[in-house]
C-alpha cells in the first residue's frame, strides 16, 4: 500500500508534460539517474514529506532500496544519512541531494565507493520500473542431516585468484584439460570451480542462463565430468555477486534446480551484496540455511561451500545449514603478509573442524608467483596442518616444476587428507619460532616447524612437541628423508620443516 500511495502522490505532483513538480510543491518525489556507475549502481531516490518529517530512500541495482535516516531539507537542499557497508569505522555514510530547477546532484557514498551524479525527475513509469521488489521472508532456521560429503577436505581448482571474472567455456575447459595431463587430478584435486563472472540474465521464467562467454553449461559440465573431473560454480544471495553479476536474491531455489540440471558439483555461495539484506547472525544463517535446503532438495549431491567471511563464529553453524566447508577470513592475496595472517592468526581462531565440515582459509596461492619457494611451503603447510580445503588459483597450465612440486608433495597431501580430520594446533613459540602439532591415523603425530622471522633460525624438536613420551621414527616430509629424533634443523626465513613421526 505505501508503494500504491507513494506511486499516487507522485502522479498527482506531475506536471502535463511528465516532469515532476517543483521541489516546493510536491508532497512525494521521486528522481532517476540515467548514467550511474556500476557500483553500486544508483537508480533512483524518492523523498517522501509530512507535516512534521521527511522520510525517502536510495535505490541501487545492489542493495536494493536504502532507507533514509535523520532526512531534512535547508532550503534546496536535502541532507540525509545511510547505513554503511562493511565498515565499523564509519557505520553510517552522509548524503546531500541539491535541487536546481527540476535537476539534481547527489553526493554521499556507500561501503568504499563515493557517489557523485546528476539526476532528472521520474516518470510514474519510471518509478514503477525502478523500484525494488523484495524477495520474501526467508524461511526458518533449521538443521540439515550429514550427507557423507567432503569426508576429507576438497581439493581442486578455482579461477578467482588467477582469473577473476575474466573467464570463458574455453578457459575452464583448458583447466581441466592441464589438471588431468599435468598429474594433479590423480593425487586428488578433482574439483573444476567456476567463480564470480559466468552469470548472464534471466529469462522470461526467472531462469538464470549463463552468459555469452559460456554457451551451454550442461555441456561444459559434461566435457569436466568425461574427464573424471566435478564442476564447480558461483553465486549469492544478493541481487549482485562480487563483480557484479546476477545473484540468487529471490531466486534460490529456482538457481538451486538450474545448477542439478547442469550437473553441477561444488556451490559456492558468497554473501557479497547480501551483506546488506543479511547483516545479523540470524539472517545470515537463515540465508545459508536456505540455500543448504534448496541443494539438498535437487537430489543431487553438491559440495556446499559457505563464503561469509567467517562471520557470526561460522564453525559453530556451517554444518547446521549443509556447508561442507565454510570460509573463515576475507580473500587471501599471493603475498606472506596476508597468507601468515590467514594462516597463523585468523583461522586457528575458529573451532576445530573435521570430517563432513572443514574451516576454509581461502585458496592456495602457490603457482600465482608473488612468494618465494619456502614462503609457498609454508603456505601449503599450514593448509595441511590445519585440514584446509586445498584449492589451487593459478593458471594450471604454467605450473613451474617448482610449484608443482610443492602441490603433489605425497606426504604433505597425506597430512591434509588424514581420515582423523583434526585440525592441528600451535603447541609451543619461541620467538620468531612456532611449532605445530596435528595427531594422524594410527598415532602418528605431524609436526611442523615455521620460521616466522627474516633470519635463518636453527630448531631442534622435542616429544613433548609431538606429545609422546619419546620420538621414534621421524622422516621430514618435504624432503622426504628419515632423519634422527632430536634433529637440528636450520629453517631459511618464512620457512619451514614438516615432520611425521611416531612412537616406532
């Protein structure tokens, strides 16, 4: 009903020719912006006047209608705020809207970007078209029984970190070709994951359908699967994915049923612009919890990958709604900076994960080319250590020897995929010097020795770092060499040695 008034009202403040009245005159009004910036997209503002308040909000192709707060005109200008995006430093971001003669400038920001654009007055047609629909209530929480997936942590290939949205049929065809001619698919990697930017429009049923750089996914799907290969694909449950293509708002279910159809794999469900629609830890559950019911009523099998940030203590819930591997931080970047922060700081915070839910701190970066050799050992040792989903982000069909080596290592893998699933921890730090410890099947025990610091360091381990009464046998991992209990190691800078061993 507001809708239906607020169209009457700003109707009646028409003029004959169409353009709405003068900013003085009309009790509602509504403005467009034909050339707004992608992000986040603008459309319209409405402004709506009582005797006492003025009330409106901003329309945006990504967060919907944004309501107004604290709205007051001093003269022709209309000053207001809106909550912001993403940033605790600044919760709220402020707006003004000057009118001069039926134009208008609107200046203020959301989340990281800065508005600055000139508007027109609306149409009744136009306001019609423009206005946000709101998907409905999302459905209660509830719980989703254990299917028997992701029984080890997935491992595969992903085309965020090399390619971003700029990816095609062709690109991820040649991934799968390299992953299989390379020999990575048979050490396991064995997902081929499709992120942000294959999305194109829906058609006249509501249906997604790819965009023209992926002519039919069902076959792409097929060409990965005749490979002994599983696809994987991406989206949200916003109005807009990341970089800005059609997300799953309003039509969850709908996209949960196209992906069956395809043959998909592996979902990987990003809140992106739902940040803004699902900003408590009740929504944000409920909205994954959604997702997890639509994917389990296709009936077919799909890895559920929940990419929140880690939000709202998401170890604690990932199962509840289906995930089979939750996200824990934001993006990693192919430097030791963010990689150690992830990996030392952010995701050891989480609750212990294991078989049928791991924590996820982000995909491998080794291969992309902006750490060096032991700095990428190290990357792959705290995965490995941490039972981390194991995700490749480089273009599979550069892998340096040295990088594959470092991707295959056998006895590294086998730490990642241990059947125990437990997710090791910091035992004991000295200094620059940290010592992890990760209990194996069959009592064995993984040890790990990082050198944090920018100078070689000299360690020797104990057993009470592995938590055994005495070392038996230790064999170093990486190099694959039995070495004796109570060995000296010297670890480069950001290096690392990684050690099974066990009481025999």
């Amino acid at each position: 009903m507001r809708i239906v008034k607020s169209l009457i009202l700003t109707l009646f403040a028409l003029t004959s020719n169409g353009a709405l009245a003068s900013a003085a005159s009309a009790a509602d009004r509504a403005w467009v912006f034909d050339d707004a910036p992608s992000y986040p997209g603008v459309t319209m503002m409405q402004v709506s006047e009582g005797r006492q308040t003025v009330s409106g909000s901003i329309t945006t192709e990504w967060y919907g209608a944004i309501p107004m707060r604290d709205a007051r005109w001093s003269g022709d200008v209309l000053s207001f705020d809106t909550r912001n995006l993403n940033d605790p430093a600044r919760p709220t971001r402020h707006w003004t809207a000057k009118i001069d003669g039926h134009g208008m400038m609107l200046e203020g920001g959301i989340w990281h970007a800065d508005v600055k654009q000139t508007g027109r007055p609306a149409t009744v047609t136009e306001v019609a078209a423009r206005t946000f629909r709101p998907a409905p209530d999302l459905p209660p929480m509830g719980s989703i029984a254990p299917d028997n997936l992701a029984a080890t942590p997935p491992m595969g290939w992903s085309s965020w970190n090399k390619f971003a949205e700029h990816i095609d049929d062709r690109t991820i065809r040649a991934m799968a070709d390299a992953m299989v001619a390379s020999g990575l698919s048979k050490v396991g990697y064995r997902y081929v994951n499709i992120d942000d930017g294959w999305q194109g429009k829906r058609d006249s049923a509501g249906i997604l359908q790819p965009n023209a750089k992926f002519p039919d996914m069902k076959a792409l799907a097929d060409y990965v699967h005749d490979k002994g290969l599983r696809l994987g694909l991406y989206t949200s449950p916003g109005p807009k994915t990341c970089a800005g293509y059609e997300g799953s708002y309003g039509h969850v279910e709908q996209d949960a049923r196209t992906f069956a159809h395809w043959g998909v794999d592996y979902v990987k469900y990003d809140l992106c612009s739902g940040e803004w629609f699902y900003a408590d830890a009740d929504s944000v559950k409920r909205t994954y919890h959604q997702m997890g019911v639509a994917l389990k009523a296709t009936g077919r099998p799909m890895i559920y990958s929940l990419c929140e940030y880690g939000r709202f203590a998401v170890s604690s819930w990932g199962r509840q709604v289906g995930g089979h591997l939750w996200r824990t931080t934001g993006d990693i970047t192919d430097d030791y900076t963010s990689m150690s922060d992830i990996g030392f700081v952010r995701n050891p915070k989480f609750a212990p994960s294991g078989p049928g839910g791991w924590n996820d701190p982000d995909m491998l970066e080794v291969g992309n080319g902006g750490m060096s050799d032991d700095e990428y050992r190290t990357h792959m040792t705290l995965w490995a250590m941490q039972a981390a989903p194991l995700i490749m982000g480089h273009d599979l069909r550069r892998t340096t020897p040295a990088a594959m080596a470092v991707l295959t290592n056998a006895n590294v893998l086998a730490v990642d995929q241990d059947t125990r699933g437990i997710h090791g921890q910091r035992v004991r730090r000295e200094g620059d010097v940290e010592i992890w410890r990760k209990p194996l099947v069959g009592g064995a025990v993984a040890l790990a020795v990082f050198n944090r610091g920018s100078q070689t360091t000299k360690v020797t381990t104990t057993a009470a770092d592995a938590g055994l009464p005495r070392l038996g046998r230790v064999r170093d991992l990486w190099s694959d060499a039995t070495v004796r209990p109570n060995t000296q190691f010297s670890i480069p800078p950001h290096g690392v040695v990684l050690l099974r061993t066990s009481l025999r």
